[in-house]
C-alpha cells in the first residue's frame, strides 16, 4: 500500500542549515508546531516569520538581538516575533 504523508522540517534562513530533530540526524517531524517547539529548544529563534540557527543570531551588550547578516533588533521592535 502506498501511503502518502506530509513532513514538516527547517531550514536556517542565514545559513541554509536544516534542523536536526534527534541524534540520528532526522530533520522532520509530523507537525509543524513540534517542529517549531524543538527548534526553540535547540536554540533557534524565529524572526519575521524566518527561522535562525544558533549560529546565525547572537545577543549584543544591550540585549540588543543581532541576526548572522548584521541586522541588529532592539527590544523596542514589538514585532520581531
């Protein structure tokens, strides 16, 4: 029987990394809100409705959130989210 089944899986917007969902490298998941929530918890964070890595964001002195490209976000941006 053929079955046919939707995946959802991330791609870092800066770097085009895909999340890894567990150690044996599986990068989806049947939900996209699961996707979402382990992405959190591996340190992504999503901007503007893009996805980014721990490698492509960092926060500066000022709490200030500083995206891989430069682009830097103040907490005063009530729509980063």
């Amino acid at each position: 029987m053929i079955l046919e089944r939707t995946f959802y899986g991330l791609q870092c917007d800066g770097c085009g990394k895909d999340l890894e969902i567990d150690e044996y490298g599986d990068t989806f998941c049947d939900n996209e809100q699961d996707t979402k929530d382990i992405a959190k918890d591996c340190g992504w964070i999503e901007v503007r409705g893009k996805h980014y890595c721990e490698d492509c964001h960092r926060y500066g002195d000022n709490d200030e959130l500083i995206l891989g490209d430069g682009t830097v976000i103040t907490e005063d941006e009530e729509d980063w989210q």
